[in-house]
C-alpha cells in the first residue's frame, strides 16, 4: 500500500514539475529544435554512462557509498537549456538506466529525483541577473541535493522494500554530504564555463541563460530594452567591438584578443579636444575613438615623447577601441594601444564623413529600443499593418489571402518591433524569416511559394489590427461609426489600432484592405466623418419635406 501511496506521489510531483516548466517556457515546445534536441540526447547518454558504468562503490556501510558523476549533467542541463529541458533529460536518463540496469527495482520517486534536479538547474538564470552564477550553482545545488539524498531516497528506498537498511543508507548518504556539496556544484559550474563558449553563437530562443529580460510570476517574459539618458549619455545594450570588424570590414592592427570589448555608449569621439589637453573626468565609460587627417596634422606637431603622453592621458580610461583612417599614421598610437589592450582598428575605401554617418546609423538600429509581439506583420498598399489575436484566429491564413493578393510579406507569429525616432518599425523574427504556420499544413515557406518579389525585410507598423471573436463577450462592443481610430502604444509610441470581429461567412482579408484604405484616406486630408454625412443627408431630407 506503500509503494502505491508514494508511486502516486512521485507521479504527481513529475506531472506539476513538467506542466511548470511548460508554464515558464510559455506552453512552447518550439524551443526544442533538432540541434536543441541533438544535444540533449548526447547530455542523457552521459549521465546514463557515468551513473551506471563509471561509478564506485567504497566499502563502507554494505557499500551504501556510492560516488556516481550523472546527476550534476542533468543539473547542468536545466541550468543551460531551461526547465523543460532539463525535466525531459531527467525522465529520459531515468527510464534509459532502467532499462540498462533491469536488476534494480524501479520507483518514480527515483524518476522524480532526476526531474527535480533538471528543474532546479533552471532556478539558476530564472532571474537573467548574471551575476554571482556560482554562488546560485551552489546554493541551489546543495538544497537539491540535501532534500533527495536526506529525504527524497529514504522514502523510495522503503517503499521498495529496504525496510532497515534505509537507515544505514540514510548515515552513509550522511557521510557522503559534505562530499557532494563540495564536489558537484563545482563540477557542473566548470562543466558550464565551457558549454557556454561551444555554443555561444547560438541563438537566445534556443539557450535559456542567453535569453535577455527575466521571467516574472505570470509566465510572461519581459523583453523590454531600456534605453536612459544620464549626463547626455545614451546607455544601450552592448555591442562587442568584432560586430563593428565584421560589419564594416574594419581591418584590425592591434590588440586581436580585445575584440570582445564592448561599446555601451552610443556615438563616436573624434579626438581633437583630447590630444588638446582636455579629458573629461570621473567618466565610467567612454566611446569609441576616430582618429583622422586633421588629428594626424595636429598630433604631428609635437615630439614622440610628447604624443605618447598625450595618447596614454587620453585612452586610459576604459576606451573599448580606436579607429584610424587611412591618412592617419602614426606608430607612436600602435605601440600605446598595444600597451593599455586597446583594439587599433583602421577604416579603408570611404571618407571621415561617410563613415562617422554609416558607424551612426549602425549604432541606431543596433540600440534601438524593441519588443516582441505575437502577430503578422503585411506591408498592404504601402502601410505596415500588424495583424494580432488569440492563437488559432487565422492570422496566419489571412497573410497568405492578403499575400496572394500581391501585398508584402514581412512576418508571421513573432514580430520584433523596433523604435526609430518616433516611428515604429517592424521586422520577422531571424529564425522565422520568410515562414508562416498553418495548421494543417505545417511551415510555409512564402520565398518559395509565392517569390522573393513579395517579400519585405522591414516595415514601418502604421495600423494594429486585433481579430476578436464576433460577440465572444456576449456583447458587439466594436466601433460601429470608425470616427476615431483607437491606439496602441508600442515602446512609447501611440498606433492607430482596429478591432475586427471574426465569425463565418467575413472575408476578413477583404476587410483589412478597406481599413487601410480609409487610413490612407484620413491621413491625404480628404476624409468626411461618416457621421458627418448622414447628418447632412438627413438634413438635406428634412429640407425637401
């Protein structure tokens, strides 16, 4: 009676362990993508191999010391791919040791064991603050650890029928203790430091500690992008100095091994003041340095001595790198960048002025602000219009109807919406591009179905469009008149946005091109309220009677 009791329990504890992972991770399998899933596979194989053929077993207490080196990969798991991950690797290394090793007696508590691990490794990056990452490791690790081994393994081992032995198990997993807090928590975080660096081009959606924002108690995922001024400094997201290598073919003189310094303030700082004499003090954090022909005259005018001391004044501070142009010579620079590990870039083929622009545009839709939404985004008669609603309202069969009528294809399912000055614009996310989902069909490759010629990189959203179900309220509280738009405030900027009912028998394709059509009408000045227009037919009739 027992063992049913405690198989119930530990099935319910497997079932709420994965139904919360599913929770964090949105109710989203699409996470799991075959290189994802690949890995994983090799992650179970390991576990399995170390805790059934690569353990030891010390003569101690009936050999109840066992050190066993396969449930800190599970841990692992969960801290790099996120909980789901790691519940599914702990259920498959579970059933997998079963089968391998079919003289022990099975439990799912022992299934549950592993699960709790995987999760627990999520609990690591749940926050996104990527700081004191060993300390959580081995917080977390060691509560995980002293609630299975002191608590979880006693209860299943008497409920297969140890009886007694259960608490020479209990004294050995006791002795074992100081072990294993030491021991795999520092295994797994090393194990950790070099997973990350093997798959550190992966992309966010498919590495859990890589995701930016942080997860609040409601499941959702919080992807804003702050963007802040302080003492006329624009604080952005980093971008590494190799992004600016590999963009403008930047070539590198010196300092190879710095390119992972990174800019976090927008612009870019011709030195003329600096070699001057003037350096701002008390100021953390500096941009990147544009050294040309006019500082290459200027500079020339003083002795070596006299520019190298003028080259350390200035670059001292934190100054993430410094790009020459081509008439700027002089060897005095590369040796002090060399000295302080400061990146000497050089700039060929284009002007001082051409390039400052092209760095700053760059700069502009590398920081700028932006936020995720579930949708379709279609460029119809020239206006963006993003297309939102429940899952399974047919967004993705009204882009391709709007599509075939030869409007522009943008994105599908997630769109990443980017503010520009004051304007909003709208891209596909990078894994879905060109793609749509249609249930029954599967992925639809628009590129291919329909030609490159439909579709459009980027788009400004101009109209936000939100499908409900006709009356799903019990009450048709849609705008019956269209005198005034709605708006929808997107990363600070006021949208236009429609609601549109949908229900049998509307073409709702049909619909939306009218809407944009009387968007584009609205905006030439030329449009009559409807209201309007009835107020004076009925006047007119009141007239002629």
């Amino acid at each position: 009676m027992f063992y049913i009791f405690t198989t119930l329990g530990a099935a319910m504890g497997i079932l709420i362990f994965f139904l919360l992972a599913l929770w964090i991770e949105k109710w989203n399998f699409r996470r799991l993508t075959i290189k994802v899933i690949a890995i994983l596979s090799l992650l179970t194989a390991m576990s399995v191999v170390l805790t059934n053929f690569i353990s030891y077993s010390f003569p101690f207490f009936g050999g109840a010391i066992i050190l066993a080196l396969g449930d800190w990969i599970i841990f692992l798991t969960g801290m790099t791919f996120g909980p789901l991950s790691g519940v599914i690797v702990g259920i498959c290394t579970d059933l997998t040791g079963t089968m391998i090793n079919l003289s022990g007696q099975f439990h799912l508590g022992f299934m549950m064991i592993k699960v709790l691990l995987g999760f627990s490794g999520s609990l690591v990056f749940l926050f996104r603050k990527n700081n004191f990452i060993y300390l959580k490791v081995l917080l977390i690790y060691s509560i995980c650890y002293t609630l299975t081994s002191l608590v979880l393994n006693p209860i299943w081992l008497y409920a297969i029928g140890w009886g007694n032995a259960v608490f020479v198990h209990f004294v050995a997993k006791l002795i074992k203790l100081p072990f294993g807090i030491a021991v795999y928590p520092l295994i797994a975080f090393l194990s950790f430091t070099v997973i990350v660096k093997i798959i550190k081009d992966w992309s966010e959606n498919e590495v859990w500690c890589f995701r930016r924002g942080k997860i609040n108690f409601f499941g959702k995922i919080m992807l804003k992008r702050k963007l802040s001024l302080k003492k006329g400094e624009v604080k952005m997201n980093k971008l590494k100095i190799k992004n600016l290598v590999d963009h403008f073919e930047l070539e590198v003189i010196s300092g190879k091994e710095h390119l992972d310094n990174v800019i976090e303030v927008y612009g870019l700082n011709r030195a003329g003041l600096e070699l001057a004499g003037y350096v701002e003090k008390d100021v953390q954090k500096r941009r990147v340095v544009l050294f040309s022909n006019k500082e290459n005259n200027y500079i020339h005018g003083f002795t070596e001595a006299e520019r190298e001391k003028k080259y350390l004044e200035m670059l001292k501070d934190k100054i993430p790198a410094v790009i020459i142009t081509e008439k700027f010579d002089d060897n005095i620079l590369v040796k002090t960048t060399n000295k302080l590990g400061i990146p000497l870039l050089k700039v060929s083929g284009q002007t001082t002025s051409e390039f400052t622009q092209q760095i700053l545009g760059f700069y502009d839709d590398y920081f700028a602000p932006s936020e995720e939404f579930h949708g379709s985004l279609v460029n119809i008669y020239g206006k963006g219009v993003m297309i939102m609603g429940k899952s399974g309202i047919g967004k993705s069969e009204i882009t391709i109807e709007l599509v075939k009528k030869n409007h522009l294809f943008v994105g599908d399912d997630r769109i990443v919406a980017i503010r520009k000055s004051s304007k909003i614009y709208g891209k596909s996310h990078e894994i879905l591009n060109n793609l749509v989902e249609v249930r029954g069909i599967g992925i639809v490759d628009i590129a291919q179905t329909n030609g490159y010629q439909v579709i459009l990189d980027e788009t400004e959203i101009e109209l936000v469009i939100d499908l409900i179900k006709f009356g799903e309220n019990g009450v048709d509280d849609t705008d019956r008149l269209g005198n005034e738009y709605d708006t929808k405030n997107i990363l600070g900027v006021k949208i236009p946005h429609i609601r549109i009912p949908v229900s049998s028998g509307r073409n709702i394709a049909n619909i939306i091109e009218t809407a944009v059509a009387q968007l584009k009408i609205k905006e030439s000045g030329n449009w009559v309220s409807p209201t309007k227009i009835i107020a004076n037919r009925i006047e007119k009739t009141n007239q002629n009677d």
